[in-house]
C-alpha cells in the first residue's frame, strides 16, 4: 500500500449503504512486516447465492482452485481476503493453509466448507503462513463490524487508494442496492476479469442467473482493462445476492426488473474496473481507447488491446509526445485484419491521420494541449467493417519501475 495516492484518484470516496445480510469484518494477521490490518472476513446470510469468473492464467493461486471448485454449488455464508500473500505456486503447504480457513470458517458458521470463498494476493511462491491465518482469522470472528471503506482498504496491496463503488436498480417498483470493492494496481490484464473484486446485492438473484450476469458485465468491463499485460495468479470476481430484500426473486432474463438489475450490475462493474485503471502503477494519466471499424468485434478489441499493451504508446502518452506512428505500429502488430491505407487516427477527437495518410494541414498544437490533460482519448478506425470495441488504460511511467523494482522487499 502506497504512501502517495494516484493523481487519478477521485476526488472524493463514496458513501456506500449497507447492503442487508452483509456483515465486514478485519483483523490483522501480519503476512508482511507491516502495522495494518491485511485479513478481510465477511459473513453473509444464508440463502446468499454466489457467481464468479476467476482467472484463466495457467499457473492460479490454490484460492482460485478452490473457488473453481465450490462455485458450482451456488451458495455462500462466508469471504476470506488475505492480502500481501497471494498463495500461488506454493503445492500442498499453501493447500493446508486454505484447508484450515475453510474448516474454521465452516466451523464457526455451521455450513458446508463449499460455502466459504477465499481469496489471497500479494507476492508469490510463498505459502500462506497458517498460523497466522489461523489467528488472523479467530480476531476476524469477533472483531466488531467495520465499514466498506475499511474492507476495501484492508484488501490493498500497492494500491494507493480504497476502490469502492455503488449503485441501483428498480426490481418491482423498490429499490435494490449493489455495492463493490476491488483492488488492483499492477499485474492487471484482461483474462476474465483482472484483480480481486467483490460484489454485494441485498436482491434474490438465483446463482445461474447471477452468473450469467456477471459474465455479461465482466467482458465489457473488467476484461476491458490493462495495465502492464499482465495477467494475475490470482484474478477473482465474486458476486454475491443475499436475497434480504423483498422484492421478487430473479430466475431469468424474462423476469421483470432482470434487466434493471443487469444494467445496475454492468455499470457498478465499470466503475471498479476505471477506479483499478486510475490507480495503475505509477499512472499519471487515464486512456481510453476506442476502436471502429474492424472486421469484427473480437478484431476490434485484439486491436484495441495491442495499443493498450504497447509500451511504446503508453511512455508517448506519458511523455505527452502526439506521436501517433506509434499507434499505427500497435494497430499493425496486433495481428487482426487490417488496410494501411483505410486507417484513421484521432486523439481527444482531432483527427491526426485519415485513408492512411496525416490529415492535410495537421496541425499538432490542439492534440499536444490534450496529451497535456489526465484523460486521454484514442480513436483508431480500421476503416473494413463494423467491429468496434473500447479499452482502458494508463501511461508507463518511472514510477512503475519503482514500484516493481523492489516490490517483494
């Protein structure tokens, strides 16, 4: 956890209800040498469904097995976050340290061990020292409730500041919430959904459903992200559905208000992943970069994502250099279809390139004082079809190397 905050940062923290069924809880179980609380437990009703995408590195934390496992289920009575530890690439000792949280968990609720969701991240190929779990955990049971900015805070690991966001959706006339908390700074690329995110709803939301939800909101928003390529041990995505309220039960895409829900889903998704993009490591500016015209969506988004990735873009972007030959590299990298001489180039709207030539009379003042802003806008059109798909991304700065120079010490 960072001293400095992002210069992205918002400028304020939200205020998030509480969401009925949903109780925080932190402790400190000390995985690093430092004086902060680092183990997150929240317990939830019974009768909470759950949905999850989860990493598909090939190499996942014994946490993302163990939700691979248990989700099918559809049930949850308990999350466990453990930061500065990530538990990957740690065999049969990492195993037992997430054995003893599920039997202590399951334990001190009365439910099934396939109700208890666990999460770690920090450095890898070190075992999650169980002893410290352990006691971490038993302060956890009886710690007194704390509020979402101190959960959120609690789940950092470089992360400069709490990531948290809320929003609404009308299911029969009332009104239901969803609240989320996510970290993630570094180490952040699209591959199901990058990071550790946590999402909470007091709606009756059946688990399939749920699921499908989630993978609809997911692909648009957090596997539309990137911050170095990448991809995490670690990434998990849970929603969770504590079915309090007493609005009717969602069952499927035909019931009304599914569709509310859905779009209060997908939006509280996007605010996670941008909040994830703002506190980049050692980011000093936001991009957005807007793709039309390829030959497919999925084409669109290759693309998109080999400009996002590239580091030449992202040190242009950083140095404020409307060096736009650098895109047309990335954009002929990227592998997908594509016609030199039908690509077009814009930044902060201004066209730069048109038909694969610089626009006549370009003049480079008016991109020059964008590039000079925090957010940044792209637009690249392939000029072949109506595939079209946008991405998220910060600059390369000194800072990142800093940060990952000497990151374990």
């Amino acid at each position: 956890m960072s001293e400095t905050i992002s210069p992205l940062a918002p400028a304020d923290i939200p205020k998030l209800p509480e969401i009925s069924g949903v109780t925080c809880r932190i402790a400190q179980a000390r995985y690093k040498e430092w004086d902060r609380c680092d183990l997150t437990y929240i317990e939830l009703n019974e009768g909470t469904s759950v949905a999850g995408v989860l990493t598909q590195s090939k190499c996942p934390s014994t946490e993302v097995e163990w939700c691979r496992k248990a989700l099918p289920g559809g049930k949850a009575r308990a999350l466990v976050v453990n930061a500065g530890n990530a538990n990957a690439f740690t065999g049969a000792r990492g195993m037992e340290a997430v054995q003893r949280i599920l039997s202590l968990s399951s334990s001190h609720l009365g439910c099934t061990e396939e109700e208890i969701f666990v999460s770690s991240t920090g450095v890898i190929g070190e075992p999650l020292p169980k002893d410290r779990a352990e006691a971490g955990l038993k302060a956890a049971f009886t710690a007194k409730p704390c509020s979402w900015e101190e959960a959120a805070a609690t789940i950092m690991t470089t992360d400069t500041f709490p990531k948290m966001a809320t929003t609404s959706a009308i299911v029969d006339g009332k009104t239901v919430y969803l609240n989320g908390i996510v970290k993630g700074s570094g180490m952040i690329a699209p591959d199901m959904a990058t990071m550790l995110g946590y999402i909470f709803t007091d709606a009756t939301v059946d688990a399939g459903v749920l699921q499908e939800m989630l993978n609809a909101a997911t692909a648009k928003s957090f596997n539309c992200i990137t911050v170095d390529s990448d991809t995490s041990t670690s990434d998990t995505v849970l929603a969770f559905a504590t079915g309090q309220h007493d609005t009717p039960a969602l069952t499927s895409f035909e019931d009304a208000g599914a569709d509310a829900f859905q779009a209060a889903l997908s939006d509280l998704c996007m605010q996670l992943a941008h909040l994830v993009v703002r506190d980049g490591e050692g980011a000093s500016k936001f991009i957005e970069i807007a793709v039309t015209g390829a030959q497919s969506d999925d084409s669109a988004k290759r693309i998109a994502l080999s400009i996002a990735n590239s580091p030449l873009v992202k040190t242009a972007i950083a140095g404020e250099d409307a060096n736009w030959g650098r895109v047309v590299m990335a954009v002929g990298k990227a592998g997908e279809p594509a016609d030199r001489d039908k690509l077009s180039i814009g930044f902060g709207g201004i066209m730069v390139a048109r038909d694969g030539l610089v626009v006549p009379d370009y003049d480079e003042a008016p991109v020059a004082e964008h590039l000079k802003g925090d957010v940044i806008d792209i637009s690249v059109d392939i000029g072949i079809g109506n595939g079209k798909a946008t991405v998220w991304t910060c600059d390369l700065t000194h800072g990142y190397i800093s940060i990952n120079a000497d990151y374990r010490s």
